[in-house]
C-alpha cells in the first residue's frame, strides 16, 4: 500500500533530493503547502497540494491551511485500534506516515535590528508546531522530522522496521524539544515587550519571569572540571569561537576561555593577558603586542605555564616565536598570521582560538546553579565613567597615576574577590585573588611582584570592594602605591581616607564595587 508523507518546510536545505528518494525509491505520496509545494513541482516531483486534499482552501493569509480533521486524523489515528481506523475510513482520511516540518524562522526574525511586533506575530508558526506534536505522539506509526540533518537517517532505516522504530522515538523527542524552545523563545519575547511597554516592569526588564532554558547538546566533554566528573557544552559556544588546532577542549578550558574573552574586551590598544583558573595574572597595554606580552608576562613568570593567553589584535610570528618557548593551554586572538599558525603547528596539542567579531546577546547575562535552582544576573558590562569617579584625598591624582588606575580597574574586576591589584601605567605590577581577607590578597599581590622583581614604589592600588579598615589602605602605601583606586562606601571610610592623607596618597572613590565570587 502507497504511503504518504506531508512536507512543509521554511528550510529547504536538503529537501528535494529527499522527496526525490521518496518518490522514486519509497512509493511515497508527497502532501505540501505554499512555497514548498511550488518548489517540488518547479522540480518535476509530483505533489498534491494539502488544500486539494482537504478540500478546504488556505485562507487568512496562510494562517489556515493545516489545521484540518483530515490532516490531524491521519496524524493521530491509531493503526493497531479498529475504531479509530473505522472513523478515518468513514470521513475519508487517509493516513499520514510521515511528516516534515521545520518551523517559521521567529527566532532568527526577532534577532534582527528594529524588527518590527507585527512581522514577529506573523513568525510564529501555529500549524507546524500542531503537525509535529501530533505525529510526535503518534511516533509508534509516523515518523517526524523537524531538522535537515536527519533526512539521511530516515532514508537509511525505511527498509528495516526495527531501526526506523527506533529512529522515530528519537525524532519524536527531537521533535518535543524543539517545540518547546520554539514556544520558550516567543515567551521571552513577548514578556520583553511587556517589560518594555510597562513603566512598572522598568527594573527588572531583561530579566524572566520564567526561566525556560533549552539548548542543544554542542560536545560530551572528555570529563568536567575532574576525570570522574562527567560533563557535556551546550549552546552555542563554537558559534562565537573557532578552534585552529589542537585537541579537544576540557569543562576548565571552556571556563577559562571564556573568562579570557571577557577580559580582553575590556581594551584597545594592543593588549596582551595572561590567566590561569580564571584569574588574570598578568595584563598590559602597549604599542604591539610583543612589548605587551613581555610587560604581562614580567608580573607572573610562574603562573602561566599551562595558563590560558589571550590577545585583541593578531598575533605574528615574533610573538609566537616567544610564547612559544613556554608551555601553555590555550591561545586566543582575532587571528593568527600563517607564519604563526606554522611555528604554534609544531605543537600538535595546543589549542589556538579565534574569536568571533561579536558575542551574542545572551552573553550578556550569567547563569549559575545553585540548590535547587538557578541564579541569573546581567553581566559586569556597565561601562565605568572616570568623570563619575569621586577623588577624595587632598592630593589629586596625576596624570599618570590616574591612566594606572583606570588600566588597574578594568583588570581588578575580573579577578576573584577579595581582588587587589596593583598596576603602573597600563600593566599589572602584582595581583592578588580570592583571599577570604583583602589584606591577605594585597600581601600576596606584593609577595607576586617582589617575585617578579617589580618595584611597586610610584605604583596604584586597585581594590574590588571597599576598605573595611584602614589596615589594607596603609598595607599598599607601605609596599609603595601612591594612589588606590576603590568603590567607597564602608562605614570607616573617613578613617581610610585620613590614612591616605597621611600618606601623601591620592585616592579615588567610583561608587561602583566589582564583587566576582
């Protein structure tokens, strides 16, 4: 007995070498709407059109075509019950045992610049999704296919019953969880546009009401961030990078990546960092690269092997010539000249990244699981004005001082609190992370230049958070900064303030604290 398949797609890739197969190779009747019917006829497949079959015409604008009883039945009849194949055989309907549908475009739609609500209501498919979810239910005799990629694999199992039983239970899920983040992406829409018609919602705009999270599995991770941890990537991570050599990425080479990334949009000039577990330990501005790679370097001459380097112009020979002489991960930079790429190939293992021009939008916002639930929050991304910044000593900061203190800031705010670094004119001089005492982090960030040979004398201090006492403030005039970059805000700030006074130190208040747990 011929079988039928109903096909209507907005994706055309790889569709009419498939319905070819169909035909020719499968007997199969070919049921289709509008534009893909159009395509398969301008191909020389014989198709009936869905509106000749149900005998009722498309109208609306197409918003009607295939939501009629005598598609859903042949959906949803039950082959093995005798009344269901009784009332299909009463009402003329024939079964369906197959359905291919990928949906209206609506995300890719409202990612576009100034789309406009209107044209995103007409995106959102209402007859697709009814077509999938039913034949979805019914995978037990109709098989479903809702992405390109599996064309192959149902052509491969018609001919062994047993295979393409099993293939249409992992299609059906296919299908259920692209429907679900199908309906997921218009929620979020449409709450962004309340959000943003309603001055009430004004503060928690961007942010769901309901978090509905549904990715695709992008790489099984060889282990997380241990060997008996398993893990998986999901998303769209390798939309934003693209891996030169190499092997495989670990749980802990994306988690640096991407903290790597992070950092160095914070520059532009030639910038060169250095990070290892996610902390910076070495950063600076210059001219090129190499004289920036050298003065980043100089902070920690031990914690960059097996680290992460990551660079925002492209990365030549002579730099390659030099960071090749130590042992690190993971590289990452716009690009590579071929004659880099060539020196880096004779290490077969290290891994070279570039970087994508631009993140997308949901890079703009973290998420982290907690007990029993998650947590999420805009990215550290708001920009930080010095002409907001408040100086509160009697010493004015100089020039020089004040080009250390906003390098150091935008270093200090991607390290681990309790975070202290201390910096000279754009390069980290010593950095210091993570310390459950921020003095703790200031002696260690001295200890690391003092290890280096760096002189902090002339040098600035820069700290996540505030000063709980004077103790951290008079700890760095001591080691030699002469100006300290800060939040402000503890409840001693006075006593901090007279202390740098006393010192002879300038001081800057930002009102912004940049807390990174």
């Amino acid at each position: 007995m011929q079988k039928t398949a109903l096909l209507s797609v907005s994706d055309k890739t790889g569709l009419v070498p498939f319905a070819k197969a169909l035909v020719e190779t499968h007997n199969y009747r070919l049921l289709s709407t509008g534009g893909t019917a159009k395509l398969l006829e301008k191909e020389g497949i014989p198709v009936t059109e869905v509106s000749d079959y149900t005998g009722f015409p498309e109208m609306m604008e197409g918003r009607v075509k295939t939501l009629h009883p005598k598609i859903h039945g042949g959906l949803l009849a039950r082959r093995d019950k005798e009344d269901h194949m009784a009332a299909a055989a009463e009402h003329g309907i024939d079964m369906i045992d197959l359905v291919v549908v990928n949906l209206y475009p609506f995300e890719a739609t409202v990612a576009k610049p100034d789309v406009s609500f209107e044209l995103a209501i007409e995106n959102i498919d209402i007859g697709g999704p009814s077509m999938l979810r039913s034949a979805a239910k019914n995978h037990a005799s109709v098989s479903v296919v809702v992405d390109a990629a599996d064309y192959d694999r149902v052509l491969a199992a018609m001919d062994d019953e047993a295979a393409l039983s099993q293939l249409r239970r992992e299609l059906a899920l296919k299908v259920f969880q692209r429907t679900s983040a199908y309906d997921g992406a218009i929620s979020q829409y449409l709450e962004k546009e309340l959000q943003s018609d309603e001055p009430d919602l004004a503060e928690i705009s961007g942010i769901p009401s309901k978090l509905d999270i549904q990715l695709p599995q992008a790489q099984i991770l060889r282990y997380g961030e241990n060997p008996h941890q398993q893990a998986a990537l999901y998303g769209s991570f390798f939309d934003c990078f693209e891996q030169l050599q190499g092997k495989e990425l670990s749980f802990n080479n994306i988690i640096d990546i991407t903290a790597a990334t992070y950092l160095i949009g914070e520059f532009q000039k030639p910038t060169v960092a250095i990070l290892k577990h996610t902390n910076p330990c070495g950063v600076a501005s210059a001219d090129n690269l190499v004289t920036a790679w050298e003065q980043a370097f100089v902070t920690d001459q031990q914690a960059p092997f097996g680290g992460i380097i990551v660079a925002n112009q492209t990365i030549d020979v002579d730099l390659a010539a030099i960071i090749g002489k130590i042992f690190c991960e993971v590289i990452i930079a716009p690009d590579f000249t071929p004659a880099a790429r060539e020196l880096f190939g004779k290490k077969k293992n290290l891994r070279l990244m570039t970087v994508k021009d631009s993140l997308p939008a949901d890079s703009m916002r973290e998420v982290r699981s907690v007990v029993g639930g998650i947590l999420m929050q805009d990215r550290d991304t708001m920009p930080d004005r010095p002409s907001d910044w408040k100086v509160v000593t009697k010493r004015q900061p100089t020039e020089e001082e004040m080009r250390a203190m906003i390098f150091g800031w935008n270093v200090v705010k991607h390290v681990k609190s309790n975070a202290i670094v201390y910096a000279g004119c754009e390069r980290t001089l010593g950095v210091g992370a993570g310390q459950m005492s921020r003095v703790d982090s200031s002696k260690i960030a001295v200890w690391k230049a003092g290890e280096a040979g760096l002189s902090l004398d002339g040098s600035v201090v820069c700290s996540d958070a505030f000063f709980p006492f004077a103790d951290g403030l008079i700890a760095a005039a001591e080691a030699g900064a002469k100006a300290a970059i800060q939040p402000g805000g503890s409840v001693r700030d006075e006593e901090v303030i007279a202390a740098a006074d006393e010192r002879g130190m300038a001081m800057i208040f930002t009102g912004k604290r940049h807390f990174k747990h």
